[in-house]
C-alpha cells in the first residue's frame, strides 16, 4: 500500500499537470476572460483581434484549440519549461554543477582576473556578449512574429 502510494504520487508529480484558471481581464485586455497558467497570465490563449478578449464560452474554445501550439513557441522561447527538465534535468545538472565545482573554480578565477586586468580581453568578450544577446533577440522575435501569425490564422479560421 505504501509503495502504490509513493508510485502514485510520483506520477503526479511527474505528469506535467498545470493549473489553468480563467479569470477576468484586467488593463489593457479588456474586460473579457484570460487564461492563468500557474498564476501566470498568458494572453495568447485568448487574446482575439488586437487585445481584445473574449467572453467565457468563446475563452474556453481558443484555449482548448490553442493551448499545445502557444506553449510550444513559450518553450522554445526560454518563457516556459517542460515539466521533464523541470523535475529531472534541472536538479541532475546542478548536482553535476556542484560535483564538478572544485574543478571549475581555477578557470573562473582567471577569467575574473582576465577580464579585470586586460581591456582587450574584455572588449572581446563584451563584443562576444553583444552579438549572443543580438542573435538571441533576433531568434526569440522571429518566434513572437511566428505566434503571432499563427493566432491570425486562428482567428481568420474562428469567423
């Protein structure tokens, strides 16, 4: 019985459930119904044309519709996690983080030494940040661009 207990609640744990909550809209999306996953309001579940919400009925519908694609483009945009790497990665890979520490810590100290002492190096890397930072933003508003145009089409296919 306990070890049907233990499993059971592993399960659940594991299952990747989200609490979803409708609720009323606040500024500036009017005063229709949005969705809260995990306290965290998402608009794109909702939002019709541009930033409009809807009343419950039609709220649940593009929710129901649109819930799997708008989390998709959340996750490749770094907004949301999967529930696999919350639970398992994440806590494997600062474990592994902490195991191998020791053995990082002469390579940090000269960095932090290189950077404070050699304008070039600095420079370098700060350009080297710049341009990660550019291709990022490049990458995560090509994403929003995509969202985007998917909620148009679901729109132009919801008349």
């Amino acid at each position: 019985m306990r070890y049907l207990l233990i499993v059971a609640l592993g399960a659940m744990a594991l299952s990747g459930c989200a609490t979803y909550i409708f609720q009323k809209a606040h500024d500036p999306y009017g005063d229709g119904y949005v969705v809260a996953r995990e306290k965290v309001v998402v608009p794109e579940y909702t939002l019709g044309q541009g930033t409009t919400t809807p009343d419950l009925a039609v709220a649940r519908e593009r929710f129901a519709r649109r819930k799997s694609v708008v989390e998709d483009y959340y996750k490749k945009m770094g907004i949301m996690e999967n529930r696999f790497k919350e639970n398992f990665y994440d806590h494997l890979a600062a474990m592994v983080k902490l195991a191998t520490g020791v053995f990082r810590v002469p390579g940090l100290i000269i960095r932090e030494y290189r950077m404070n002492h050699n304008p070039a190096y600095r420079a370098r890397v700060r350009k080297l940040q710049e341009e990660q930072d550019a291709c990022e933003a490049a990458r995560t508003q090509q994403l929003k661009e995509g969202l985007r145009a998917y909620l148009d089409r679901d729109l132009a296919g919801e008349k």
